[in-house]
C-alpha cells in the first residue's frame, strides 16, 4: 500500500518538474514528456511501469473528456457541425480503411479484420495532445474550435470500430449491414443516455439547495456515471460523456453560483492536467517492454511497417483535408457552408494537427492476450509495437514541427468571425448599458444619496463613453486597447504593492487571519480579472 502511494505520489513530482523544464524551453508537455519517458524507460533499474488500459478508459478518459466537453462551445460544434462530423467520422473511418488493407500488403499472414483492428486504433487523434499543443500556438479561433470538436467526437467512431473488429477477430464472423447498423444505434444511444443523465443532474443542480463542494463533488461522479452506465448496455461511453457534458456546459450559467463556477474553474484544469501529465509520461515508459514482448518479426522489420504505417496515416489525413476543401467549395454553390472557400493552407494546417496519445495506446493493451480456446491473439505484439510508433511519430514529430508548418504556410483568417477584443468591448457595452439603465429606473433615489454608488455609475457611464467613441474605427479600438493594457499593467502593480501591505497586517494581533484571508481573496479575484486574457477594463 505504502509503496503504491509513493509510487503515485513520484510520478506526479517527477511529471511537475518536467513540466517546469517543458515550460522553459517553450516545447509542449505532452510532447516533452513522452521524450522524458522514453529516455527513462531505457535508465537500468528503472522498476517498469505498465499502463492498465482499464486506468484509462474507466479513470483517466471520463473527466478529461468532461472537462473538454465542459470548455467547448456549443455555438462552434454547430456552426462548424458539418467538417467536424466529415473529420470525426470520415476522415477514421477511412483512415482505419486505408490502414486495413495496406496492414495486409505489409505483413504475410495480417487478415483484414486484424487491419481494421489496427486501423481503428490508430486512427484518431489526441484530444489531450491536440488541446495542450494548441494551447501554445496562436491558430484561428474557428481552426481551434474544429481540432477540439473532432478530438471530441472521434473516440467515439475509432472505439466502435475496434470494438466490431475485435468481435469479427473472436468469432470469425462479420457481417457489414449489421455493424452499419450497430454502429448507428450505439452511436445514437449514446448521445440520448449522456442527455439523459444532463438533464437529470440538471434538475439535481437546479431545484436542490447544493452548495459549491457539493456542486463539485458532484460534477466529478457525473463523468463516471455516464461512461459506466452507457458501457454496461454496450453503448457509446465516450459520445455519452460528450453529449452530457455539452449540455451541463450550456446550462452552466442557469445551476451554478459564481462561487461553484469559480472554485470549478481552480480545481477541475488541475485535476485533468495531472492525470494528462502523467499518462503521456508513462507513455514514453512503454517501449523498452513494448520492444521487448516482440515475437512475430524482426524488431528491424517490425520498425520499417511501423514508419510506413505512421507515414500513411499523415498522408491519408493530408489528402482527406485538400479533397474536403475542394468539396467544400463545390458544395458551397447549393447549400449553406461556415466557409464557401476554405483554400488549401487551413485544411493543411488542421489536417497536419493530427497527434496520437494515450486512447490509442489504451485499445492497443485492450487487445485480450488470448482468443477463446487459449490461442494466443496473432500479432498483439506487432500492433502494439506500431501504435507505439505511430504514437511517437505523430506527437512528437507532428507536434514538434507544428510552430513551423504555421510559420511556412500562415493560416487564413476566416472571414466573417469577429476578433475576441471586439466581441468583448461590444457585449460589455452591452451590459454597462444595461447596468446604467437599471441604476435610473429603480434606484434614482439611492444615486443621489448614496455616494459610493453614485461613483459607480459615473464610472459605468465613464466607459460607456469610452466605447461609444470606439465605433467600428479599427485604429482607434487598437489605441484604445494600448490604453487599456497599459492601465491593466500599472493596477497590476498597485495591486501587488497592497498585497505586500496586507502582509504587514499579520503580525498585527488585533487583526485576524481570516479577516486578512477574506481581503486576500479580495485581491486574488481583482488581479485574476486584470490578467483575463481581453485587454479591457
């Protein structure tokens, strides 16, 4: 027991530190520390350390996935419905095709449900690769929104297909009409069960006197629920988590104080973040077993078909983006699309973030060591050894040379979408507006007797004018926002010089900590506003 505990409790040390050098050198963690396991994974008496694959797809794989649900946009999912939808399900399925058949080229003996099985493992990308590579690449909102809602999605389509190859492998018998329509109602079963659970924690949240913790402690069973409940009726766990969580998203401003939203916001990125970092650390640990369980060929050979295989899967995806630009702009002359002209160096762009991660190497292990009557399941090893690779290649490489396939080919700017610094100023016009109006038709009494509160108002209508003047003048709101940066920047300096005269109140004895915790929190939420990423006031 004891030793377990340190065991957890190492790796998360060891993972922090890696993240602190990731950071400094500007390379993203999951990149950095799949490299970090990999050189360790070959340290002589390094105990070994083996991914479960139910550690992830019952622990690791329900709240991550909430969590992205939790931060992705409902209006984005909708307006870029149709290319997430084609990449999610199509560019998997024929991923998985394209790998199946050449798998088959490439190794005597491979059958094509065997190809498929490796197809549908391999086929799609990270969610938690795509989101923390992304997170240090500025990329077009609409791009981002697309990678993120096809990492969402398409678990669902590579699970479903593992899961029909699998059964075909086991019982030696596939029939294609019958897993088009298993697909079908797995996928749509899915979507109503992780609904269902949505609204039943929905009325939970809304009409019971839950608290913050409550409300926390709750949001970590729901992710848990939904996948165990969806899994047991052989159902779409992942589609399940996505639906529910979308929803409970939406809802959020409806069920939640700002307290619960607040303290969400503190713990929920740091547990997923944890759990993140350590899977890809034990990630790069994998290969010297992996190497080691080897049996079927050469490890020379092995590695050829796996750099072949990795090779195909980048193209595949290459060319299934230029084919769904060109597509798109047929299409575009009939029906309604977010963007009639997509070009070539968007589709480039989003076609090349494609890294694999940790759901791909967690089928690979799921894969049983022995078919029903004690034969050994034919090249287990093999497929492993490939999705490792494969998993190597796409994160590493692709990830690694990502800032500088952005630099080459410079995304397009997506015409129509607004800057965040606009959106911000015009909803928060919005609401001073609103404010200032409610201050005159239901308080007028209180402003001309209440002198802090008619400092308010003189502040609200003090920006008001400032936006006003703004109008559609590109120049001018960017010489507003230098203004507004540069008063950010000053405040932020105020505020660290109050903070360091609250500290001289704790050796006060007439003053109590929790009054001075109270005025600190105070200040955490002033400075937490200045830093927000909008530069405005």
């Amino acid at each position: 027991m004891h030793e377990n505990l340190l065991l957890c409790l190492g790796l998360i040390l060891s993972v922090s530190f890696l993240v602190l050098i990731a950071r400094k050198l500007s390379i993203p963690y999951p990149i950095f520390l799949v490299i970090a396991g990999l050189a360790f994974g070959f340290i002589p008496k390094i105990p070994s350390v083996h991914i479960d694959p139910n550690l992830v797809f019952l622990i690791i794989l329900p709240p991550v996935l909430f969590d992205a649900a939790q931060n992705t946009s409902c209006k984005a999912l909708w307006k870029w419905r149709r290319i997430i939808s084609v990449m999610a399900l199509g560019y998997v399925l024929l991923t998985a095709t394209v790998v199946a058949f050449v798998s088959c080229w490439l190794i005597p003996g491979f059958t094509l449900p065997q190809g498929f099985l490796l197809g549908a493992i391999i086929s799609p990308p990270d969610a938690a690769a795509a989101t923390s590579v992304l997170q240090r690449i500025r990329l077009p909102k609409g791009l981002v929104s697309i990678l993120e809602g096809e990492s969402l999605l398409n678990d669902a389509t590579s699970l479903t297909v593992f899961r029909f190859a699998l059964a075909a492998i086991i019982t030696n018998n596939f029939v294609w009409y019958n897993a088009v329509g298993n697909f079908i109602l797995v996928c749509v079963s899915g979507i109503i069960i992780g609904l269902f659970f949505g609204l039943l924690f929905y009325a939970f949240y809304k009409w019971l006197p839950t608290t913050a913790n409550l409300d926390i402690a709750l949001s970590f069973v729901l992710p848990y629920l939904i996948y165990l409940s969806a899994e047991a009726v052989h159902s779409s766990g992942v589609l399940a988590i996505v639906s529910g969580g979308v929803f409970i998203s939406y809802q959020n401003h409806f069920i939640f104080s700002h307290s619960s939203r607040l303290k969400a916001n503190a713990v929920w990125p740091a547990i997923t973040f944890i759990l993140n970092a350590v899977i890809f650390f034990l990630i790069g640990l994998q290969l010297p077993d992996i190497m080691a369980g080897i049996k079927s060929l050469p490890i020379s050979h092995a590695l050829q078909i796996a750099l072949i295989i990795s090779f195909i899967i980048i193209a595949v995806r290459l060319l299934s983006g230029y084919i769904s630009s060109i597509f798109t702009s047929f299409i575009s002359r009939y029906i309604t699309v977010a963007v009639s002209h997509p070009g070539w160096r968007n589709p480039l762009i989003i076609s090349w973030t494609g890294m694999r991660g940790v759901v791909s190497l967690a089928s690979a292990l799921a894969i049983p060591l022995l078919l029903p009557g004690g034969r050994p399941f034919p090249y287990r090893d093999l497929i492993l050894f490939i999705t490792y690779v494969v998993i190597i290649v796409t994160l590493v490489g692709q990830g690694l040379a990502l800032p500088w396939v952005i630099r080459i080919f410079k995304p397009e700017t997506i015409l129509g979408s607004k800057e965040d610094s606009q959106q911000w100023i015009e909803i928060d016009h919005h609401l001073l507006s609103a404010a200032i109006t409610e201050l005159n038709l239901k308080y007028a009494t209180e402003l001309k007797e209440n002198g802090i509160l008619k400092n308010r108002m003189e502040l609200l209508t003090f920006k008001v004018e400032i936006y006003k003047s703004l109008g559609d003048d590109k120049k001018k709101r960017e010489d507003a926002l230098a203004i507004i940066k540069s008063f950010k920047r000053i405040m932020m300096l105020v505020t660290e010089h109050e903070r360091k005269q609250l500290r001289l109140f704790r050796h006060q004895p007439d003053f109590d900590d929790d009054i001075i915790r109270l005025m600190e929190r105070r200040l955490d939420l002033e400075e937490e506003r200045l830093e927000d990423g909008i530069e405005t006031i």
